[in-house]
C-alpha cells in the first residue's frame, strides 16, 4: 500500500499514487499563480 502525503489516501500501486499527488501538485501550482496574479493586480493598481 501506497499513501498520499497531502491526504492520506491509500492506493495499491505507486503508479496510482503518482497519478493521484499530481492532482495535488496541480492544485498547489494553480494556487501560486492566482497569488502572483493577485499581486500584480494589487501593484498595478495602487499606481
């Protein structure tokens, strides 16, 4: 058995797992760019 270290899922082989921590992986990545983008936002218009 496999486990998802962001949310404890458990999975028979690595390769689910894998499959499945890129959906995490996605998620974070998204949350980053929506961050930037807020702040860039925020930048441009306090000019």
């Amino acid at each position: 058995m496999h486990q998802c270290y962001y949310c404890e899922q458990l999975f028979d082989s690595k390769e689910e797992l894998y499959e499945h921590v890129e959906v995490h992986s996605d998620i974070e990545r998204n949350k980053e760019i929506m961050e930037r983008k807020k702040e860039k936002s925020k930048d441009s218009s306090s000019k």
